[in-house]
C-alpha cells in the first residue's frame, strides 16, 4: 500500500513539477518523433472530408509495438466547407485530452515533452514503480448525419497501477457551420425528464429489467437510477447514442456501457429545427 501511494503522488508531482525537472547525464534518453504536415487544403467551400494526422514521440528510440516509454496521437485535419472552424475545435479537443491535473499543454510537442521528462523524473523517484508509460489518443469520424459530423475520441494512458486507463469522448459539430452542436439543439426546451425516462426504459430493455428492479443490485450501477450524458454520437439512421466510461455509472470490471436510442424513439423530442430531423 505505502508503495502504491508513492507511485501515484509521485506520478502527480511528476507532471506538476516536469518543466522545472533536468534530466541527469545518466537517466537523458534520446527520442524521435514524427514529423505532421501542417498543410491542408485551402479551398473552405468543398465537400467536408477529413485527414488522418499522426504524431508520435519514442523514449530511447523504442518501437511502440514494443514494451517501452511513448507518446502517440492520432488526430483529423479538415478541408472543405468551415476548414478552419473545425480545424480549431478539432485541435481544442486534442490538446484538452493530451493535459494532465492542472496541466495545459499548447502544442503536442511541449505535451510530449512534458511526458517524457515526467517519466525520467518518475523512474528516479520511483526505481521500483513502472518500467514504462505510454500514452495513446486516437480521433476518428464516429458517424455523419446530412448536417452533423460526430468525432469520437479514444484516450488510453498507462503510468503504473493495476490497469490502463481508458477513456472515450465524442465532439458534435455542425458540417455547415462548424459550430459544435449540443442537446438543447436537438431537443426541445424542457427534455430533460423525457429523455431520462427513455434512457431508463431502454437500459432495462437492455439488461432484461423490470420497471421496479433496482439498478444497484440487479443493473450492475453505482445508483439506483441511470440518467442521460452529455458524452454521445449520432446513428446512422438519425438517432442518439449515449456513452458511459467505465467508472461512470458501473464498476470498472462491467467496462463502458453504450446506449442507443433510435430516431423513431427520439423524435416525440426534437426541436422544431433539429438537425436531427
């Protein structure tokens, strides 16, 4: 227990403290990165597509399939219609999952960097904790409705400790404007106790659940009651699905769970200008 506590307030004091850490002549390893092309196409009135942009940062040179030390990011550069609008959120929404604590990074560069140096920082405090990190986020184009593009993100970080940890967002984005969109533009004012009772009702569908079973000793959750998040993508069909990390609303051991409502199940609730609809 004393060792486990070492490592994880040595781990914070790694990333609180690594742009003031120097690396000693004995623990400096060398690392390489890839190179990204910042170019994209300058057209804004095309068709929305996306690029798949990969950055990667190796401590000693190592090879990622490998067991050792490193730091990928796999993220999406839009051209088209609104380019540089989404280009900024879909940067916004890197650079906010590459942070740590109270840690923000301005580039993926100094993010890095800032990783490496805390792993060095961490084996000299910690010689018995974990013999390598890694840190992995990979951005995909989840779905896309005629007027929403749903961006998924897929966060996965080891720094010592019984598991990896894992975590997914999605970003909604209108392809029109490239403003990003929210519930309160699907739904209609005052949805909020609809769309609860819905996501009740399908996660007992899902579970095999009677209306008056307790989600606590029978639905495997924290509470008993289940609620809408904001963490969610469209369908390819129009509807809406809702996704829940682990440690959200069940155990870790349970993993994520995905509820998905339908359009036909959704549209009692949409607004009189959805983009959904």
């Amino acid at each position: 227990m004393k060792i486990l506590i070492l490592i994880l307030f040595s781990v914070f004091i790694a990333f609180g403290c690594s742009k003031n850490k120097t690396e000693s002549p004995g623990d400096k390893t060398g690392t390489t990165e890839s190179k990204t092309n910042s170019g994209s196409n300058t057209k804004d009135d095309g068709p929305l597509k996306f690029t798949e942009k990969p950055f990667l940062k190796t401590n000693n040179n190592c090879n990622p399939s490998d067991t050792c030390t490193y730091f990928k990011v796999d993220y999406l550069e839009a051209s088209g219609k609104s380019k540089d609008k989404i280009n900024s959120l879909l940067m916004s929404e890197v650079l906010a999952n590459v942070s740590f604590g109270d840690s923000k990074y301005p580039s993926l560069q100094i993010a890095a960097d800032s990783f490496m140096t805390s792993f060095v920082s961490f084996r000299k405090e910690v010689p018995e904790g974990a013999q390598f990190w890694y840190f992995e986020y990979f951005m995909s184009v989840d779905n896309q409705t005629p007027k929403i593009v749903s961006i998924s993100g897929s966060n996965s970080s080891y720094m010592g400790g019984a598991h990896p940890n894992t975590y997914v967002s999605f970003l909604n984005i209108n392809k029109e404007t490239g403003d990003t969109i929210s519930l309160s533009n699907i739904f209609a004012a005052g949805f909020e106790k609809k769309l609860n009772a819905l996501v009740d009702a399908k996660y007992r569908e899902m579970k095999g659940l009677k209306p008056g079973d307790n989600l606590m000793e029978k639905g495997e959750l924290f509470e008993n009651k289940i609620e809408f998040n904001y963490n969610w993508s469209t369908t390819k069909e129009g509807g809406i699905m809702f996704y829940y990390n682990p440690y959200e609303i069940a155990a870790y051991v349970f993993g994520p769970t995905e509820l998905t409502l339908s359009k036909k199940e959704i549209e009692g609730l949409l607004s009189a200008d959805s983009p959904l609809k």
